[in-house]
C-alpha cells in the first residue's frame, strides 16, 4: 500500500479511483465491510481502491484542546489498512482552510486529481463545511460531477450497531469482551515503557509501566488478563500479563492514572521500548486494601486467575 501525507492535488494517479474517507479509528467491523466494499468494486475493473484520512482529526483542529479517545494508533490504521487490500492511503492535512470547503468544491478536488469513480460511504456520513454534505447531496455531486456514490448501511454485529463511540463506552466501562465483539479483535493500548515508582519490584510483581505517545481510549479502572507484545513487528515477542489501570488506591500517594503490566514468565529490562497490550477480560475491580500484605496476596491470585482467562487463547496475527 503506498502511503502519501499530503494533499490530493499533487497526485497523480494512473487509473480511475474507488474512495472512501473517514478517521478509521480502530478498523472496526463495520470499518472493514466498508473497505470490502471498496476493494470490491474497484478489483473487477482493476481500478485503485483509496483511503483517504484527514489527519489531525478535524475536531482537534476545529476546537483546540478538544481529544476524542482513540481506538488506535495511526500506525496501526495504517497495517490494518494496508492488510485490507487498500492500494493507497492518503493522509490529508486537515486546516481551517481545509474545513470551510463547501461539498462541491471539496468533492471536484477529489474528482480532479484522484480521477474519482465510485465513493463509497456510511450512511450517516457527511462532510465539507458544516458537514453539510449528506449523503444525499453527495449523491446529486456524483450525478453532476460525474462519479457514483455507494451508501453502505450501518453495519450490525450481534444485533448491536458497530461504532466507535460505542465502542468507546464499552472500554470506559471496562466492558473489554463487548468491545471486542465489535471491534473484531482485542481492544489494545500502545505505548513507550517508562520508569515508575518501583513500587510493583517492591511488591515481588515488577511492572512495565506505559506512556501512550497518543490520546488513546484507555479501559475503565480495573486488573485485565492481557496479552503483552513487543518487539520486530513482523514477529514481536508475546507474553501473558496482568494489567492494573487505575490510582492506586491502597497508597496514600498515589493520586494519577497509571497503566502497569506484569508480564508473566519474562525478567528483563523494558525501558523505552514499545509496547502493546491487548486486553482480554476483566477480572476485577480496582481495590483498596487494608495492608500490603492483603495486597500481594491478591496479586497472586490475579496471577492465577489471568493464567486461568488467557489459557484458552492464543494472539491472532491480526490483532
């Protein structure tokens, strides 16, 4: 897949265009019917199926200071996108300027310099200023500019409709298997390997402690059986780990949200590494505890109990 970090208008391309636009935050279920259907329909005329994210996302340019918790990062929309099939990706600099395009203006740069035939999109898609183009008036622009508009319906999985922000509120509510089901894969957070208290070595559990380099969507307060992965990309190391999310409650000091990793079976220096953990099951709450000594006890039977939820699993190669 080749990947291009600029704006359309400098690219030329070699055969007509099968597009879809959106964040892709996560490469949910419903993400990858609609990049089926663009793959589709640009393999039988063998024309180019395109991606294009604008990029940062347009609420953080719209209203600084504004984060929406993300489902991942970009490199991994850009792998996901990349194993779909998608032919190219373009990551659009979104601006003010950007945002004040009308849906015409917006769609001839589009039908200009990506020789765009076919745009497929979600039903409740929109875009230009004011979001005012609908669905509907896209409809109309391809009839006057000359390209077809395909409305994918909303995507359903287990009689729940599959979105982000759904997803998003099975995560915050530490309902990690709901989000699963939804996002097809486990829900994950990467980030950098950091120095932390030392607390956990303290304890007899030393931990990995997290940094996420972006704004991702973190689970709710809680102890996870999880997978731990670092490492080649193309065959990162994988571990089964306990992963703590929370304050801390049981010491008086410890006030900011921390993500720890005890990785099982593993002795070795993390600092500064990537890391990525894929979130299985919840095992329990976050609990203060009335002495340290009632706390490791309950680490240990953490331990057992995510040895217990991990067993029967084993990481796909697509998470």
């Amino acid at each position: 897949m080749e990947v291009f970090r600029r704006d359309p208008e400098s690219l030329e391309p070699d055969r007509p265009t099968v597009l879809t636009i959106g964040k892709f935050d996560g490469i949910h279920r419903g993400h990858r019917h609609i990049l089926e259907v663009v793959a589709a329909r640009a393999r039988a005329p063998s024309w180019q199926s395109a991606v294009i994210i604008l990029w940062p996302p347009p609420p953080e340019v719209l209203r600084p200071g504004a984060q929406i918790p993300r489902l991942s990062t970009l490199a991994e929309r850009e792998a996901a996108l990349a194993a779909s099939g998608i032919d190219v990706l373009i990551l659009w600099p979104f601006t003010l300027e950007l945002s004040r395009l009308s849906p015409r203006e917006f769609m001839l740069r589009l039908r200009r310099h990506l020789n765009l035939r076919v745009l497929v999109i979600g039903s409740d898609f929109a875009l230009g200023h004011k979001r005012s183009g609908t669905a509907e008036v896209l409809q109309e622009l391809g009839r006057e500019l000359g390209f077809e508009v395909v409305v994918a319906p909303p995507y359903v999985h287990e009689g729940q409709a599959v979105s982000s922000s759904r997803i998003r509120e099975h995560l915050s509510a530490g309902h990690v298997t709901q989000a699963a089901r939804l996002l097809g894969r486990w829900p994950t957070l990467t980030g950098t390997v950091v120095r932390g208290a030392g607390r956990g070595k303290d304890l007899g559990f030393p931990t990995a402690n997290l940094h996420l380099d972006e704004p991702l969507a973190v689970p709710g307060h809680g102890i996870y059986a999880t997978f731990a992965t670092f490492g080649a990309e193309d065959d990162p190391a994988v571990h089964q780990a306990v992963t703590s999310i929370g304050v801390r409650p049981t010491f008086e000091d410890a006030n900011e949200q921390t993500i720890e990793t005890f990785l099982l079976h593993f002795d070795a220096d993390l600092y500064d590494q990537t890391l990525r953990l894929h979130f299985v099951e919840k095992l329990r709450d976050e609990l203060k505890f009335d002495s340290v000594e009632a706390l490791i006890a309950q680490m240990k039977r953490d331990v057992t109990d995510a040895r217990a939820a991990l067993a029967s699993h084993e990481l796909p190669a697509e998470s």
